[in-house]
C-alpha cells in the first residue's frame, strides 16, 4: 500500500506545510487567530491545536516513543494556549514524526494497529498502513480548513501543492 519512502515525504511536507503556516501567521493578532469562525474547531488555532492532538495520539498508537495526548477531540481544540506555544510543539511534533519516518522499514509498515476509538466508541483494529495514510490525509484535509479561515478573513495563505515541494 505505502513505503517507508511515501512515509518519509509526507511527513516532510507536513513540516514545510506547518512552517508556512509558521509564517503566514507569525504577524496575524492574536485575537484574529483564535477569533471563531464558525469552523469545526471553532478558531484558527483550534483547528491547528486539533491537527497538532491528532498527530500526537496517531504516533503514539505508532511508536510507544510519543507521549498519548491528554483528552479527546473535544478537548483538542486548547491543547496549546496561544500561536507561540502551538508553533513551538508543531515544531518539535514535526521533527519527530520525520525522525520517526526516517527510519520506518517496510516490515514496520506490515500489520495491524488495535486502539479503543473514543470516536467510534468502540475497540478498532486497522491494518498499519492504513492508519498511517490516514493521518496525514488528516493534516491535509484540516490545513485546508485552515487556508479557508485564514483567506476568507482577508489573510495570505500559504501554498498547498505537493509538486511545489522545495527540494533538500
């Protein structure tokens, strides 16, 4: 299904994709960032703070190396208090999870992963693989949500496109 090298450049997009957004809203107010705007996470930075608790409890179900998140998804939204904080764990989250995909091998990839889903509210078993693509289609599908809030308050937002990746 994926290979360790799909892991590898995922996880550096995410990164390059959460720096742009480091800069993007580095000169935003603070009240412009966690103003609601009627998303699904409310503010900007609660639907950035669910990505960052997403990310966390995906990794931890991965690699016993990442911490559990504390709460669940509706807590999610205020796992950071503020853009500083988020962009300090972003970062290191990032670090981390291109560490982690670095040295994925294809036998790591294989198997199940068995969770209690508070979502589902029920015990899931799912194969690796799967849940792996899952959370980064996850990063992406929420930074969407997040370029829409950002643009349609009159901020700049930042370039998606995979093809625009920079090169190492």
């Amino acid at each position: 299904m994926i290979t360790p090298s799909y892991c590898a450049l995922m996880a550096r997009y995410n990164a390059w994709q959460n720096s742009e957004l480091f800069t993007a809203l580095d000169p935003v107010p603070a009240e412009d960032v966690v103003a609601d705007r009627g998303a699904f996470f409310g503010s900007i930075l609660g639907t950035l703070n669910h990505i960052l608790w997403a990310d966390q409890i995906w990794m931890s179900r991965f690699d016993e190396r990442f911490a559990k998140p504390d709460g669940g998804i509706p807590e999610s939204p205020r796992l950071c208090p503020d853009f500083s904080a988020w962009r300090d764990e972003r970062a290191s989250m990032d670090a981390r999870m291109a560490e982690w995909a670095a040295g994925l091998s294809h036998e790591e990839l294989a198997g199940d992963v068995a969770w209690y889903s508070g979502a589902a509210e029920r015990d899931v078993v799912k194969p690796r693989a799967f849940c792996i693509s899952h959370m980064f289609n996850h990063q992406t599908h929420h930074r969407g949500q997040v370029h829409t809030m950002m643009t349609s308050a009159g901020f700049t937002g930042n370039t998606s496109d995979l093809f625009l990746l920079p090169e190492i």
